[in-house]
C-alpha cells in the first residue's frame, strides 16, 4: 500500500515539476507527422518511439539510442548552421524537445529572433525502467554508462557528418534544463575548446554544495557553506514537493551513479562539478558565455547552487547572464516564463559571435 502511494505522488510532483516530467511518449507515427505540419522547420526521428526503430548507434555504450533532430526552415544542405545541444532534465528524455523546446524555438527562428540552426536532442536516461522512476544520467561517464562519450563521440559526430553544420566552438552551443543544464555546464567547462555558449534553466552548479551544518537544502550565505566530502547520509532529502510530502533523497539521485562508500567519491564528484571547474577556466583562451536561470522557490536548493557559482566565477572574464525568479518553482510553468529571455539572449549571442567572426575572417583575407 505505501509503494502504491509513494509511486502515486511520484506521478503527482511530475504534473509540476521539471525534475520529474514524464515526457510525453509518442507512440503512433502520425502523432510526429502532425507536430511537424505545425512548425516552419522540421522534426527528424532518430528514435523507437514511431514503430520504426532508427536509432542512433551508440559505441560509447553499446546499444542504440534515442534522439530527435531539429532542421530550421529552408534548411539547405549547401549552406551551414549553427547547433545547439539540447539535454533533457532529470527523468526526462528526447521528448523534452517535442513537449517544451520545439514550438519556441521554431517561433523564434521564424521572427528572426535568432538565426536558423539546427537542435539535437539526444535520450540521457537510464534505460530499462519506468520513465517516472528511473534516474538520469547527468550525462556523465559513471558506472550506469559513458553518457558523456554518447554525446561527444557519438552523436556530435553523427550530427556534423551528416548534417550542415558550421564549423568553430563558436557555432556549438550546448544547454538543458534541471540535470541537463548542470550537465550542459560541466561539459562547455570541460571541453571549451568544444563550445563556446552555454544555457541552463534551474541547473544545478555545485553537486557538492552544503551548508556548514551539513545541510544541501539550507540556503546560501556567503561564508556559511563548504563543499560536501560526506556522502554516506543516503537519506538525506536533496528535493521536497508539496511541504515535503514527497521526498527525493540523496540515494535515489546518487546510488544509481555511484558507490556512497568509494573513499575518492568526493574527488570525483569535484572534477565534475561545475563550480570547482570554473575556478580552473581559462577564459582568455576560451571566451565563454553562460546564461543562468534559477528561481527561488526551486525545491531541489538549485538557487543556491547558482550563487556559489556565480561567487566562483567572479574575476573569471566569463560572461554570464543570470535570470531569477523570486517566487518561482522547479516547474514547466516557471520554466516557461524564462523561455523568451533566454531565446532573446541566444540570438543576441550568436548574433555577436557572428560578427566577430566574420571580422576576424575579414582580417585574416586582408593579410
């Protein structure tokens, strides 16, 4: 009776929240037909979710996977384009592409609000298991699977072999919401020499954040709060829906991921937390520039994250843009509402990068 429960109010957080969104499954063919008759571009299936299993193959973890591709209106092959990264949130998987992402972008791209490119969103879940109950990846390699190869040595490549795709860091862009903005983070930090912008609604910053009580849902003060080194307290709540009458704890995010009692779990955890690696960017050799929502009513603490890492980039050179929301939630409806700001930003970056590109090509012409 108290699983029936339990699984029940899983379902109930997942009607609000972003953490915990079911995608919409499509299982009929023309369900995909339709959702392109109603955008400018086009939405090419790389999945088995349309009776016809096209997936990507994967050699990173040996088996298929799912992914959605994006073509802007009038793509042509002849020409190129920029690509923008899209990664899903946790317990999310491609459909986050069809359910949140598509219609905006395509709008935006159809006004000139930023310029035709094309979105790849691949499946960075964890397989084999109800959507509702089963953890994300984080994109990471860890040892549930080597989702960080999947994207880059599998389906960039996949992406830029048979697709128009405009070459320079300055031309990928990488980004997500929840788990896959943190995981967009991590990578645009780790690999800079691959991306060049990064976005991230509710992402979180600091995997390894606590206050100096031990507490991940206590809110930040500057001074009052360390990076974690204990991650034994596998009951520990790290999200609380409806006045905490559901909880996600720490072992249901980390377990699956890691072993709680490997002695350099700390060690490891740091070389993939965003705020640590920060710290470590060289922005003068990789110009990067981040966009950061979050909200302060986020039941995952992720605002939180996001101010020791905004401390941690202080003085970095990197230019970041941050949104905030007092009141808002980790939901779809918030999420929503900080859609427009961030599509605005992405033009205006691109439209910048573009220019300095072509300045440069200009300069190098005129030698």
């Amino acid at each position: 009776m108290r699983k029936k429960l339990f699984i029940l109010l899983l379902g109930l957080v997942s009607l609000t929240s972003v953490a915990a969104l079911p995608p919409f499954v499509i299982k009929k063919p023309f369900k995909l037909k339709l959702i392109n008759r109603g955008i400018a571009g086009e939405v090419l299936d790389f999945t088995n979710n349309h009776c016809r299993d096209n997936r990507i193959w994967s050699q990173a973890l040996g088996k298929p996977v799912d992914a959605y591709v994006y073509l802007p209106p009038g793509y042509q092959p002849e020409k190129t384009y920029p690509v923008f990264y899209w990664l899903h949130g946790f317990t999310q998987d491609e459909n986050c592409l069809l359910d949140h992402i598509l219609v905006p972008i395509d709008s935006a791209i159809t006004q000139g609000i930023i310029p035709p490119m094309v979105i790849v969103a691949p499946d960075g879940k964890l397989q084999n298991q109800p959507l509702f109950l089963s953890p994300g990846s984080f994109f990471a390699n860890t040892k549930a699977g080597n989702y960080e190869d999947l994207l880059l040595e599998d389906i960039i490549p996949f992406i830029e072999k048979n697709y128009s795709i405009a070459s320079g860091r300055e031309n990928r862009i990488i980004g997500g919401v929840s788990m896959g903005g943190g995981s967009a983070a991590r990578i645009a930090l780790k690999y800079p020499q691959k991306f060049a912008t990064c976005l991230g609604i509710f992402p979180p910053l600091n995997i390894r954040y606590e206050t100096t009580r031990g507490n991940y849902l206590g809110k930040y003060v500057p001074g009052y709060w360390h990076f974690r080194e204990d991650f034994s307290r596998g009951l520990e709540p790290m999200g609380k829906f409806f006045g905490g009458l559901v909880t996600i704890r720490l072992k249901q995010m980390l377990d699956p991921l890691y072993d709680r009692k490997d002695p350099d779990l700390a060690a490891k955890l740091a070389a993939e937390n965003p705020t640590e690696l920060v710290a470590k960017h060289d922005n003068s050799l990789y110009p990067l520039s981040f966009y950061i929502a979050s909200a302060g009513k986020d039941e995952f603490n992720i605002d939180s994250q996001v101010d020791t890492f905004l401390d941690a980039a202080e003085g970095s050179g990197i230019a970041i843009t941050v949104d905030y929301s007092p009141r808002g939630r980790h939901s779809v409806r918030t999420a929503a509402k900080m859609a427009p700001a961030s599509i605005r930003w992405l033009g205006q970056v691109l439209g910048s990068q573009k220019i300095r590109t072509d300045s440069e090509n200009n300069l190098d012409s005129s030698k």
